[in-house]
C-alpha cells in the first residue's frame, strides 16, 4: 500500500473524530502545543518582504501563524479555514483584541471550502498538511487561491519527529494498539514531499529546509502535550477507557525513560516558502 493510500484510509478511520477532539484540546492546546506557535513565528519570519494585505490560512487553529504575519505585514483580511469551531473561536476572540483586520472565519475541512481563486496575497498553512488526505491537491487548491506573485508558507511534522516517544510506545509489552503509534509515520512530511508539491502546483520554490531540535521536558509537560495533540487520532478508533488504559502504560515507559532534565525527545519540522510566478 502506498504512503499516500495510507494517509486516505486513515482519515477514514479518524473520519469526524478530529473535529470533535479539537473542539475539547481548544482552551489548553495554546499551551500544549506553543512549540508549534514558535515554529510559525519562525515561518513567518522566513517569508520575503512583499505587499500582503488579504491572508489565507488553511487549519489556521487559534491563530499561530495568521496573527504573526498581520503583525509583520500590517495585513487588513483575513480568511481562516479550521474544522474545529471552538478553535477558530479562540482565534476569533484574537482578531478582535487586535482590531482592524477584517475575517472571514470558517469551521470546514481544505477541500470542502469555496475559495475565491487569485485573491490571496499570501497562504499560510501551520501544523495542518499531515491532516489531509490529499496533500498534493491540497497544496494546488492553495495556489489556486493565490494572486499572481503571491507567496505561501508551510510548515509541517518532519521526518522522524517524537522519534523517542514513539519507540517507547511500540515497545509496550503487550503491544500498544496500533492506533496508539502508527500516526507518527503517516504524519510525516519532507523536503521532497513539500518540493513534489509545489512542483506540482505550479509554485517556485524560495526555500524548503528541515529544524531539528531536541527538547527536555517534564513527564507531566509531555503528557499534556500528547493528551491535547497527540492522542487524536485514538480518541475516535479506541473506546475511552481504552485510552485511558494505554495513556497511563505509555506515562509508566516515559517516566523508566526520563532523566534528571525530563523526558527527550526529537521534535522535526519541515518548513517551505514559495510564490506563485506572476
């Protein structure tokens, strides 16, 4: 079976789950998950100087990456696509603290939402490729959305990322569900993923590089982490308990594994900046 056939039949598996579960995570996933909102600032950062004044951002979640580039652009539209109603509600509240910038926010999957072609003068797509069954088609329906010139941004889990977390937790005697593991993998995007996509979209691409970081974390820190963001895809393919039961094997293996500065672990990402010729 194939990567991409594999990715497909695990969205079916999760099927609506993810919606839902991000709608629980959404008032502790800031904190749980504000190593991502660094590595969105650090994509931003990354993007060429450029008139940008309407933005579209795909899984844009409370804002990690959309609120950095208003700053940086002093950019007044904002289109945000998350299928998670409570999140964008949370992002909704930061645009209004903000002020000045008109939205447009929508609790909807990629590819069921009806873009305006050429409109955009940058897409921003943060910690979302890895949800999408269709990332090659994903990526060409944001660079439909794209004006002539404008520039986009990704960011996404690269090769090998939670690598030690994962290995604790295929080393469960008895085996840990598949469901509990087999994520990780089918998460990850590289460089000649994101270079295939872009190519194959029609983008040019500025830049595509790999962060590799190594984090030293409390086994608590570690556990929320994996409870608000790492544990969606069981929540839908195991009953409760079920996780409950698996979470509690998986903290036991962390704690063996964690030493006087915490718990470490690889945390990858893949970043790409591009444009659309024009």
């Amino acid at each position: 079976m194939t990567q991409d056939r594999l990715i497909e039949e695990r969205q079916t598996k999760i099927g609506t789950g993810i919606a839902d579960n991000y709608d629980r995570s959404a008032t502790d996933y800031e904190q749980a998950a504000r190593h991502n909102a660094t590595g969105a600032r650090r994509l931003v950062a990354s993007l060429p100087d450029a008139d940008v004044d309407r933005i579209l951002d795909i899984g844009c979640g409370t804002g990690f990456a959309t609120l950095p580039a208003i700053r940086r652009y002093g950019a007044s539209s904002v289109t945000g696509v998350d299928v998670s109603a409570a999140m964008l509600d949370r992002f909704k509240g930061q645009l209004d603290a903000l002020g000045g910038v008109d939205y447009d926010l929508r609790a909807a999957a990629e590819d069921q939402t009806d873009l305006p072609a050429a409109s955009f003068d940058l897409v921003l797509s943060s910690m979302t490729m890895h949800w999408l069954p269709d990332r090659g088609a994903a990526v060409a329906r944001m660079a439909a959305a794209l004006r002539p010139g404008g520039l986009i941004g990704i960011l996404a889990p690269g090769v090998g990322h939670d690598r030690e977390y994962v290995e604790i937790v295929k080393a469960l005697d008895p085996p840990a569900p598949e469901p509990c593991w087999d994520g990780w993998g089918l998460a990850e995007v590289s460089t000649d993923d994101l270079a295939e996509y872009f190519a194959g979209a029609g983008l040019e691409v500025d830049d595509i590089w790999v962060e590799v970081r190594v984090r030293r974390v409390p086994l608590d820190v570690l556990m929320a982490r994996m409870r608000t963001v790492g544990a969606h895809t069981w929540n839908s393919r195991l009953p409760a308990d079920e996780v409950e039961r698996q979470l509690a094997r998986i903290e036991e293996a962390a704690r063996a594994r964690s030493g006087p500065r915490g718990f470490e672990y690889t945390f990858t990402k893949t970043f790409a900046v591009g444009r659309k010729p024009g």
